[in-house]
C-alpha cells in the first residue's frame, strides 16, 4: 500500500478500508499477460498520483454518473433512430440521400410514407432539439466520470483495452455528432470535409460504442440509481452532502473534498441548463408568437409580416433565379413517356385548385404550418398522360445549388393534398418562397419541396 494513497476518508460508515483500494499500484487484478500489466502499472508517469488527488469532488460516484446516464439511456436512442429515419425520408433509392454510397450499412429501403403530414416535422424536429437540449446531460455525465480519463494504468487487460477503446468512441462520437450537426444548422461549414457524410458515419460510429456501453454498464446503472433514493437525495441540502462510499469502478474520489454544492444542486443546474435550452431551441418547430423564443438559431425568428412571413431558408437572389425568368414569360415543362406538355401561370390558375394545410420542414431543425393552394401533381402528372408512375424529377430555374432538383416517389406525387403550389396563405407565392410555382408535399423533407420549378418528367415503370 502505497503511503501517498490513504484510503478513502468521510466514506461513511461502512466505507470499506484501503485494503481493497483498486487505485493502489500493483493492487492485481491483472489480465494476461500479467507481467505486461504489471510493468505498466509500476510505471506511472509522473503527476498522474498527484492528478488522481486533485480531483475531489464529493458528488462524483456511480449515483449521479447513473442519473445522468438514465436520461441518456431515454433519450440518445431517439436522437440516433431519428437521424436514421431522416436519412431514409432523403430517398436514398433515388440517390438523393447523403452520402450516396453508404456501403453495406445501407438500411432496409422503404418509401417515406405522406401521412402522417407531419411526419418530417417530428422526426427532424425531435433530432436537432434532442441533440440541442442533451448537451448539458452529456456533459454533466463527462464530469462525473472525468478523472477515468487519468487512470493508471489505463488498462489492466485486454478486456479493459476493448472496453476503454469503446468509450473513446462513445465519447468521441457525442463530441463529433454534436460538433458537426450545431456547426450544420448555423450554416457554418468551418470543417474541411463533407457534413454529410461525415454525421452519417459519425453516426453509426457513435451508435455501435452506444451499445456497446449500454450492454456493458446497464447493470452498473441499476445498482448505483437503487443505492440511493432519488427523492431523498432531492431533499439533502449541502451541509448534508457526502460522498458516496468507495465504488468498484473508482467513480468516487479517493480523497473526497467536503462538498460545496449538493447532488441536489448538481442535478437541477444541469436540469435547468437543459430547459433553458429547450426554451431557446423549440420556438424554431412552433408557430404563432413563441417562435420568437428560439433566441439561438440563424433562420430569422422574424420574417415580416403578412402571408409570406415565414423561414427561407434560400432566397431568391442566393439561388441566382432573375426576376424575367419568373415574369410572364414562364412556363411549365411537364414531359411524360416523349409527350411534352407546357403551361403558363394563368393557364395553371386555370386548373382545379386545391387548398392544404401543410409544414414545411427544413433539415436544419425549424419548420412550419402554411396554407398552400395551387395544382394537384397528379392532376399534372394526368394532364401529361402518365401510366404506372415510378418517380417524377422536378427541376427548378435555379442552375447551381445541391437543391435545384428533387425525385418524388409515386405515393407522393399522388397523394390528395401533394401540390404544385402557386400561392400560400390567400396570395401568390413571394419570390423568396419559389414563385412562380413551388412543390408542397405532405411529409416530404422540405429540401426536396422545391422552388421556382420549371419542369417535372413523369416517369413510367417501362421508362427504366
Ligand atoms: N430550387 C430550390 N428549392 C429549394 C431550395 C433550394 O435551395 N433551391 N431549398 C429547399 C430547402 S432546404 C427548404 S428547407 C425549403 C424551404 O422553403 P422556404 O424557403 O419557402 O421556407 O425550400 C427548398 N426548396
Ligand atoms: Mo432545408
């Protein structure tokens, strides 16, 4: 027993000696090949004893390292089945879903449903507020185990590596899915390579750690959240406060300070950090006075008023589409099996008008509810005389731009309320929200409900 290395102190009755101190140099314990971890053990760098004493927090142990783990346990699963589901709403069979070679992690193909019509909404809305709002869970559960980082030796097994590698990337991935996808929804590209890709794979990294930690510490978690009352604990104020006594995974310190805060107040600062959040992040996915809350995000809280006064998310002038491209001289190009039939704006208005009550809702976390009236596409789709409908390729004026095209799939250029929408609100479409006709489809992500269109080719099961 090393003399620099009591035992802990203020356990508690109860608390174990330092016999059993796991901390101790050479306490065993060791895998094969023994002498190798024993060797690494002897040899401690130096300032990890003097570390391993400075971290003193009397809160840190397996209670409050559970609590917040059970909120993630709740939530991240939410957050990655979102993320996936977002991807699948893309249209990977289309090849318009980023990345567009996902290898063998490719998921079951199946075409995003239009009902319910705020389907998209949820899915998107609940990834980017989850990811927003789970920051200071996330790192309320690093500071609680934060002094594992210093352990030595950092492994006294194989076992242990595989287990330690595995938090690096459970640790790593929220770090790098976080990073990436605030970095995304602010518009800011600081990183030199592809968000998309990235956060997919990032993604998939984050998940197998994810399961990996779940199946190795739920039982941890079991025990640590059972050891101490939760409601008792909400009642201890900090001249109450103790440490918790010594834990198999060295969660608590070995030389506890006497605690200035309690778990009490641990618990409900990052609580309150988390709602605060919240309060500041899910004006984005409301409408009506409350989207003035969402303080923290690009997308204009404000955007005028009148029947236009909703998020663009690309402006007219940022898509690089001129006003006499949008003038009388445009037309609509439908094509169908080499048929071509085109159409002006009047003769559009001329059509049966149909009126729906649908989100638009952007990638990037905000969305909203408009009234749309224009065209039916399958009034259009009719008009051009297509039979067995496989997909429709809209196009838009717009000659540059990641979004200037967009597939459909069959059940959503037929559903009822699927429009090329002329006007929003009772008026025409603003320049900034795709006059002189835009696509507004029930559930579709709104990065495919494309601006200023300018054709859409039908095509057939035959057509290939
Ligand atoms: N031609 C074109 N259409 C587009 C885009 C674009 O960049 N170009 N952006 C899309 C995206 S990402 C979204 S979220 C919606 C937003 O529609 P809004 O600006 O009318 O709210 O438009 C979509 N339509
Ligand atoms: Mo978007």
């Amino acid at each position: 027993m090393s003399p620099s290395r009591p035992g802990p102190s203020g356990g508690g009755p109860g608390a174990p000696g330092a016999s059993g101190d796991p901390r101790a140099p050479d306490a065993g314990g060791y895998g094969a090949p023994r002498r190798f971890w024993r060797a690494l053990d002897r040899r401690r760098p130096p300032g990890v004893a003097t570390l391993d004493r400075s971290w003193r927090s009397p809160l840190r142990g397996p209670w409050l390292t559970a609590v917040h783990g059970s909120v993630l346990l709740v939530a991240l699963p939410l957050v990655i089945v979102t993320g996936l589901l977002d991807y699948a709403a893309y249209g990977p069979r289309f090849g318009q879903a980023f990345p567009h070679d996902v290898g063998w992690l490719r998921l079951p193909v199946f075409d995003w449903p239009t009902r319910p019509a705020w389907l998209f909404r949820v899915t998107q809305g609940l990834h980017v507020t989850l990811g927003i709002v789970l920051i200071p869970v996330v790192l309320g559960k690093l500071w609680s185990v934060i002094p594992k980082l210093f352990d030595w030796p950092p492994a006294r097994s194989l076992a242990q590596v595989l287990e330690r590698l595995t938090l690096l990337l459970l640790v790593g991935g929220i770090l790098f899915q976080t990073a990436t996808g605030l970095l995304n929804i602010q518009y800011a590209y600081l990183f030199g390579f592809d968000f998309y890709t990235a956060h997919y794979f990032g993604g998939w990294v984050f998940l197998g750690a994810f399961v990996a930690h779940v199946v190795l510490k739920l039982p941890r978690l079991g025990t640590a959240l059972r050891s101490r009352p939760f409601g008792a604990e909400l009642r201890t104020p900090v001249a109450g406060t103790r440490p918790e006594p010594p834990d198999p995974d060295d969660l608590v310190a070995a030389r506890p300070a006497p605690a200035t805060v309690s778990r009490r107040g641990a618990v409900g600062l990052v609580g309150g950090a988390t709602l605060l959040l919240a309060a500041l992040t899910v004006g984005q996915t409301l409408d009506g006075p409350l989207r003035r809350t969402a303080l923290l995000l690009p997308r204009g809280r404000d955007n005028g008023p009148g029947p236009n006064g909703f998020p663009v998310n690309r402006t007219v002038a940022a898509a690089g589409v001129r006003p006499e491209e949008t003038g009388p001289g445009w037309r609509l190009t439908l094509r169908a099996g080499g048929r071509t039939v085109t159409l002006d704006r009047p003769a559009l208005l001329a059509m049966a008008q149909h009126t729906a009550a649908l989100p638009i809702a952007c990638v990037e976390g905000w969305s909203t509810r408009q009234t749309w009236t224009g065209v039916r596409l399958r009034d259009l789709a009719a008009l051009v005389g297509v039979d067995s409908l496989a997909a429709a390729r809209v196009s838009s004026l717009e000659k540059a731009g990641l979004f200037r095209t967009a597939v459909l799939a069959p059940n959503q250029v037929l559903d009822p309320d699927s429009l090329l929408a002329l006007r929003v609100n009772g008026v025409d479409l603003s320049p900034d929200h795709g006059f002189p006709a835009r696509v507004i489809v029930p559930a579709l992500p709104g990065v495919h409900c494309t601006k200023w269109v300018s054709d859409i080719d039908f095509q057939g099961r035959a057509d290939g």
